[in-house]
C-alpha cells in the first residue's frame, strides 16, 4: 500500500497514440485527474470518482471529451485527490 499521495510522470512521454499516468493514494480520497492544452483548457477528464487507496493508472489516448483527436504538443495532467494536488507536463506528437 503506498505511503504518500504521489502522481508519477507518463510513459511513455513523449507519445502516440496512448500514453499511461500512475498515481498512488495511501488513504481513499476524492480523486479527479484532467488533461490540459498549454492554455489551460480542459481537453479531458480521465477519472472524477471515490477511489480506494492503492495503486492506479489511467490511459489516455490523445482524444479530447468529445472523442476527436488531439493536436501535438505540450499537454498537462493534474490530480486533485483528497488535499493532494500535483501537476506535470507530457508531450503528444502525432
């Protein structure tokens, strides 16, 4: 069971088509994880749901909410999980 909240960087990063986020929870927590555009519009939200604590990965797989295609380029993901919030940046070239 992991020990601290923790949001690992993707793999592989940069990518195309699908990309892989790890993120740990040590308690059951809230936890919502979206992708951004470098203007700071959500592209997609991956999960927005009560997790149990653990290990978890989401995939994403370059598509936007609404299933098109997203550009290349430097998108990021954040997770908000209970008071846990973290960033980083990962990079789409198709």
């Amino acid at each position: 069971m992991p020990k601290a909240f923790a949001l690992h960087q993707n793999v592989p990063n940069p990518f195309n088509p699908t990309t892989m986020i790890r993120f740990d929870l040590p308690d059951a927590s809230a936890v919502k994880l979206v992708v951004y555009n470098v203007n700071g519009q959500m592209i997609r939200v991956l999960a927005d749901a009560q997790m149990p604590a653990g290990a978890r990965e989401m995939t994403w797989d370059g598509r936007d909410a609404a299933g098109r295609a997203s550009a290349s380029g430097i998108y990021f993901y954040r997770l908000d999980a209970g008071r846990f919030t973290q960033t980083r940046k990962m990079i789409l070239i198709r």
